[in-house]
C-alpha cells in the first residue's frame, strides 16, 4: 500500500518527498513524487470536490487574463 501523506510537525504544510531533476515531459510530471504526494493528500483527505473547485477558479481566471490580453493585442495592431 501506498504511503501516507507526511504533515510537517505542526500540520500547517505538507511534507513531499523531493526529486533532483525537473520532469522532461506531461507523464513524468504527473508521476514525480511531489505530485503524487500532492494527489495522495487530495485522496485520502477526501478534497476532490474542493480541488476541483479550485481549479476550476484557476482556469476561469486565465481564461479572462489570457482574453484581455488578446484584445489588448487587438487594439494596438490597428
């Protein structure tokens, strides 16, 4: 079995597990053991539904930035 999420002495942060080197590529990301460790915490802390939340935020804001950048661009090209 997998093992647990280590909290740090206090329980205030989340203590990963480190790799040296970068990942080169999407499926090495997902399986570095720091994002492991993170979607392990999201398991079994039973957070799936505010992480998505959460994410979700993320996207929409990027979305609006990303938008206004593009009209922004738009405006000076003419």
């Amino acid at each position: 079995m997998a093992e647990k999420v280590k909290l740090s002495d206090d329980g205030s942060s989340i203590d990963f597990v480190q790799s040296d080197s970068l990942p080169s590529s999407i499926k090495k990301f997902r399986q570095s053991p720091e994002i492991e460790g993170f979607y392990r915490f999201i398991f079994e802390n039973d957070l799936q539904r505010e992480a998505h939340e959460i994410l979700e935020k993320i996207i929409h804001r990027r979305k609006v930035e990303r938008n206004k950048l593009k009209v922004k661009k738009g405006i000076t090209k003419e």
